[in-house]
C-alpha cells in the first residue's frame, strides 16, 4: 500500500503523490482501516460511476443483515432517516421520480435566471471586502454567496439563513472515512435541529405558497408527483449541503492555488476570456470532493480481483483528476487546459444536479474579485481543515490594495 492515509496530516496537505503510487500498483486496492477497496483511475471511477451493479444505498434490495452489514446505532437514527430519503443515497426508481422534480429548478434557463441575482450579490460581497481592505475569503465571499442563492431558491427567508451554514457543516461531518463520536452527535443535533426549522418552513409554505423550489415541490404533490414530506425534507437538506458545500471550497482552494501559481494567476488577470477553462481546471487541481463511496449490490470484477457484493468501494475523484493516462502533465497547473473530463462533479445518475449553479456561482466571485479587487494578494498562510473526503480550508486571509 501506498503513502495512502486519510487521517495523516502530511497526506492531507498533498494526497497527490499518493495516489500516484496506488495508481502505478494497481486498479483497486483494499484498505483495511476503512474496509473499503480504493479505486485510483479514472477509467474505472468514471465507468464505475455508472455502473447499474453498484449503488449509493443497498437498502432497496438487501437488510442490513442480509447485505452483511452492522445496522447503525440507534442513537444516529436523525441522520440516517434525513440522508436516506434524499435522492443523493436513493436507487432507481425513487431516486428518478425526486431528481425529475428538482431537476425543473435546474434547467439552463432556470439558472441562467438567476444570473443577474448571482453577479449582482457577489460584486456587493466583493465590494465590501475592497471596502476593508481585505479579509476572510472564505467567510466574506465563499460562504455567504452560494448559501444566499440556495437559500432564496428555496424560499428560507433571510432571517432564517445563520444556522444554515453550521447546520450543513456539522451534517457533513458525517460523510468523512471513520468519523468520531462527537462528529455523529454533532451531525445527529444538525439533523433534528434542521429538519424541524423544514418541517415548520414546508407547513407555513403549504398555507401561503411563494415562488420557490419548496412551494413548487408542495405543488408538484398535490399534483399527482408524490413526495413524502420526509423526502422534501432530505432534498431541501441535501440541496444546501451540496448546493453550497462543494463551492465553498472550490472558490477558497482555488484562489490559493492561484496564489501559489504566481504566473497562472497573472495570465488569468490579464485575460479574463480564461475564467470557464479555469475553473474546470481549478476543480480539477484540486479536487473539493476526493472520495465517493459506493455498495457492491452485485459481485464485480477489476483486473482480475473479485469484489463481493457486500462490499464498499471508495472511488477516489482526486486521484483520477490526477491520472497521465487522461490528463497530460497532470500535475502542472495550466487554467487554458481545452481537454478537460474531470469527473469532481460525478457521472451516471448521480451527476451532479447543481452543476451549471456552481459554475455560474464560481464565474461570478471570480470574475468579480478579478475586476474589483485586482490587487488582491494572500495575507497569511492558511490552515487545511482536518478532513480528507471534503476537502477545503478554515479559511484564507485576503488583502487588497
């Protein structure tokens, strides 16, 4: 086994010449402290993306027993009954009939609305960031932006809108390899706390509907589109934690990349026609999601290794962004790279529904902090959050001028 070791501080900091190693050792490798087997290229991740023999959940075929597996403890109930009705860790055809209904508030038109809302509120953002002479980009431009726009698609008032951020955090704190004790009560707090602020934001939608993804969602019911009210509540939950989450992180892991590629980011200030290969390219650079996990609901077979059903795979984004059988020189940053099939954002059904919002999102704050802020520079170095499947950082201090 390789330099492979998700909880080493060193690995954390660059996992990148690790996953070169597994990848020269093989295509799959089983990594006991997780019991999972790793899957490092992007040929295999990409076709095990959609792969019909493997799913997100088991639990539309198999009991926990029956697939070999260790129910969760009682005490996470929250948090498993809020992540297993929302359509990210549903199987067909549950998870075709919720995605065919959020999928309306993803259109290309839809969010090519929301084109205006989105530049208007990050130039303000930046605006007020050149204003102080810098700061947090994290807490002042990645988080508020993508946070705002979720929640005005889903009609959460602006009021409501501070413990959004916490909430989605302390969730996802339960998507990392092993997490602890402490992460679960967190997350299984998060979990109740959220879904009975949902549970009174759907009632008061239901007797005065807006135009909103929740009062469409309600509507789409009555009409015959059933969903149940747990399952709009997991996909309200699961649109901020993914609407927001992997943003946050491509926008801060990004603009410190280009930070420490001094003439990249030169090249980007001087021709801002860059922008769209550069955020594929910053994605891919480094990848905000490293890890997608997915069951083996019917035995597979990669290079010659038998994967029972049972078993977990861990397929590795980050590694298969870095891989030379697809990417040439995969470890230069180059922001005018033309071929570029990274997969941070998934394949096959689970695709990223959000995808065009996130691009969109990550061309405005760019776009906006390149024109208003073109002095911007790093203040200090940042620390990396103690996490290897979200990878991001606790933030980045930021000076204009």
């Amino acid at each position: 086994m390789s330099a492979f070791d998700p909880w080493d501080p060193a690995f954390l900091a660059d996992p990148y010449p690790a996953y070169a190693e597994l990848r020269a050792q093989g295509r799959v490798h089983y990594y006991a402290p997780t019991n999972q087997w790793l899957v490092p290229h992007h040929a295999d991740v990409s076709a095990l993306l959609r792969d019909r023999r493997l799913g997100r959940t088991y639990q539309h075929r198999f009991t926990h027993e029956d697939f070999g597996r260790t129910p969760p403890p009682p005490e996470h109930e929250p948090f498993h009954t809020l992540n297993d009705h929302g359509m990210l860790d549903l199987e067909p055809p549950d998870h075709t009939r919720i995605r065919r209904l959020v999928s309306k508030a993803f259109t290309p038109r839809t969010v090519e609305r929301l084109k205006p809302y989105v530049e208007r509120l990050a130039g303000e953002l930046v605006d007020g960031l050149v204003r102080r002479g810098g700061g947090d980009l994290l807490a002042d431009i990645a988080e508020p932006l993508p946070v705002a726009v979720i929640a005005e698609m889903l009609g959460v008032p602006e009021s409501d809108r501070a413990p959004l951020r916490p909430w989605s955090a302390d969730i996802c704190g339960m998507y990392e390899l092993n997490p602890s004790q402490e992460a679960a009560e967190r997350a299984v707090r998060a979990s109740v706390e959220f879904s009975e602020y949902l549970r009174e934001l759907i009632a008061a939608r239901r007797k005065e509907p807006g135009d909103d993804l929740i009062s469409g969602l309600i509507a789409a019911h009555d009409e015959g589109d059933r969903l149940t009210e747990q399952e709009m509540i997991s996909t309200c939950v699961l649109l901020l934690n993914a609407g927001h989450e992997a943003t946050v992180n491509a926008t801060v892991g990004g603009w410190w990349t280009l930070f420490r590629h001094p003439d990249q980011l030169a090249a980007l200030r001087a021709d801002h026609s860059l922008i769209p290969s550069a955020i594929e390219e910053l994605m891919r650079y480094d990848t905000p999601l490293q890890l997608f996990e997915r069951w083996v609901l019917d035995e597979i077979e990669i290079d010659g290794t038998t994967i029972p059903r049972g078993a977990e795979l861990a397929l590795l984004f980050g590694s298969a962004n870095h891989d030379p059988a697809v990417f040439t020189d995969p470890g230069r940053l180059d922001l005018a790279r033309a071929d570029n099939p990274h997969i941070s954002f998934s394949a096959g059904i689970h695709y990223c529904i959000g995808a065009p919002l996130a691009r969109l999102e990550l061309a405005a704050s760019m776009r906006a902090l390149l024109e208003r802020a073109p002095t911007l520079t790093l203040a200090a170095e940042p620390r990396r959050k103690p996490n290897f499947v979200i990878r991001g950082l606790e933030g980045l201090q930021v000076r204009v001028g």
